[in-house]
C-alpha cells in the first residue's frame, strides 16, 4: 500500500541517527519506505546517519548497499592507517576509496535536500553542514572522537555530530520539515553486558590470520581485536569474569553518552515518528554485519508503519 503524491501530503524529512556499525540498519529503513511508496522530502544524518543518507540523496544506495553487504574483517581492516595524532584512525584511506568509488557533489545541487551534524571540537557547538563537499561533510559528521582523526573544515575543527546531536530531529524541522521520522539506534542499548565471548573472539581472529600473509596479523592483531570485541552478553559458566578492554569501555561509554543526550533532544524536539531497530547485540565497530542490520531496519519501520501512515 502505498501513501498519496507528494502534492497531497505534508513535507517530510528522515532524520538518521548516531551510532556506528549499527547505522547499517539506515540502508533497511530506506529500503522499507521506498517498498511503501514513501519518498521523503529531505534527508539529514549524524554520523553514521549522515554516510548512509548521503548514499541515498545522491542515487548511490543500490551501489553502496551491495558494497556493506560484501565487507568483511579484512576489508575494515584494509581502511585502517593507524595514526595517534588526533584519533587511532586517519581516515584518509577510507576517503580514498570513497572518492574513487563514489561521486562527490555540492550539497546544494543534490536532488534533495541533505544535511549533516558535526561538532566543533573548540567550542563544544552544534554545526549544520548544507552546502559544500558532500564527502567533507560526512567524513566531519563520523569523525568519532578518539577513533577517526577530527577534520578542519575552514577554520572550525570538526568531529562527530552524535557528541551533540545523535537524532538531528532539530535540522529536519529547520529544513521546513511538516513530518519528521526519526531513526534512533541506541534506544535499547543502556544495561547491555559487554560481549565476553572469548570463543568467538578467536575464531575470528584465527580466520582473519588464516588469510593474511605472515607477520601481518600480529601487527594489527591488538588493534583489530576493537572491532570485535563486544555487545552481546556473556554465557552463565565457570569462566573468570571479562575484563574489559580499553575499547570496550570507550564504546560503551560513547553508547550511554549517546542514549542520554538522544532521549533528552527528543524530549525537547520530539519527531512525529520514530523507527527503533533492535541493535543491541552488534558492537560499535561490527561493520561486517550488515545483512542483520539492514533486516531490523525493515522489521523497525514495519512494526512503525501504522503510525508513519496516519501521520501521512
């Protein structure tokens, strides 16, 4: 079933929010609203939001969708050049490849309005990008703190938006939205146990050592063991507690930073609708996840369709 024209309904923005890998699960609620015949009026993202709904404006989902669904440990690994100078993660490999692969454009001749949440990291504000490199825009919205190395956008030192911003329900109503549905990925994430599955851990790492010539995976073993470490709750056994790692309490301290500034900008600025895929079992940094992802942002904006439509 699909809803009227666009000449016969209100303006209506997607807000897409913070959260990392679990930000996958934007490409499913995209791919949701195109099956009910919804096509918003204006995109704006945080984050891992803002990637996702930069790919959609600028007619590169289908290309981008089927590039997440292929990646694998080795392939995030392959984007990391480490540095210490500003973040673990230059970022500079993974704009490469962006560039060479996708189109970069003007924000203001997208074919549909877009805008994305940074932070300046001198002044601690709120920063709207509109206009300019669509790819400096985004790559200034996921620049985690202490994970991708900030980026200096004129004279602002810019990092990522979900430090001020996780659901920028705000920009959507500035942009003339009449309807905003929101995408909120960390609502059930506060009370999770750190992963804790050893087992698991190794498997994977000896995988990945498997398929990399001698020498590589000892030099990245330590850094890579990040993204795979946690977010789903250890078995009840006779195995010592898990201490956590030092990424461990980084991320999930980025998850309760971001699940309380969300829930107190949404009570300010609530959406007309908001879509809450169940995420709390992927970790921060499980970037090959994507297929589980995507399937529970279909199954959240399905279980939020009834209220979406009466609001259209």
């Amino acid at each position: 079933m699909s809803v009227d024209s666009k000449s016969d309904r209100p303006k209506i923005a997607l807000a897409l929010g913070a959260g990392a890998a679990r930000g996958w699960a934007h490409v499913g609620v995209i791919r949701a609203l195109q099956a009910r015949g919804i096509e918003p009026d204006m995109v704006c993202g945080t984050s891992i939001g803002a990637l996702v709904g930069a790919a959609y404006v600028s007619g590169e989902l289908d290309r981008f969708e089927a590039w997440i669904r292929e990646l694998s440990l080795l392939d995030i690994a392959s984007f990391m050049d480490f540095s210490l100078n500003g973040g673990l993660i230059k970022g500079e490999k993974l704009m490469s490849f962006f560039a060479k692969t996708f189109q970069d454009r003007p924000i203001e001749t997208l074919d549909m309005p877009f805008g994305a949440v940074a932070c300046n990291l001198q002044t601690g504000a709120e920063v709207w990008l509109r206009e300019g490199s669509l790819a400096q825009a985004v790559r200034a919205s996921i620049a985690l703190p202490g994970l991708l190395t900030p980026v200096q956008y004129g004279t602002k030192t810019l990092v990522d938006g979900g430090l001020v911003n996780p659901v920028p329900v705000s920009l959507a109503r500035a942009m003339g939205a009449d309807v905003v549905i929101a995408v909120d990925l960390n609502s059930d994430l506060i009370g999770r146990h750190f992963k804790g599955e050893l087992d698991q851990v190794e498997d994977d790492q000896a995988a990945l050592a498997q398929a990399t010539e001698p020498g590589w995976f000892e030099r990245v073993q330590r850094k890579i063991q990040m993204s795979l470490s946690f977010s789903r709750k250890p078995e009840m056994d006779d195995k010592p507690p898990v201490v956590p790692s030092l990424f461990d309490v980084v991320a999930s301290s980025i998850n309760i930073m971001q699940v309380r500034i969300t829930r107190s900008r949404m009570a300010g600025e609530p959406p007309d609708a908001v879509v809450t895929p169940r995420l709390a079992q992927m970790g921060l940094m499980e970037f090959h996840l994507a297929e589980p992802a995507i399937e529970q942002g279909r199954q959240a904006f399905d279980r939020a369709f009834d209220s979406i439509q009466e609001l259209l």
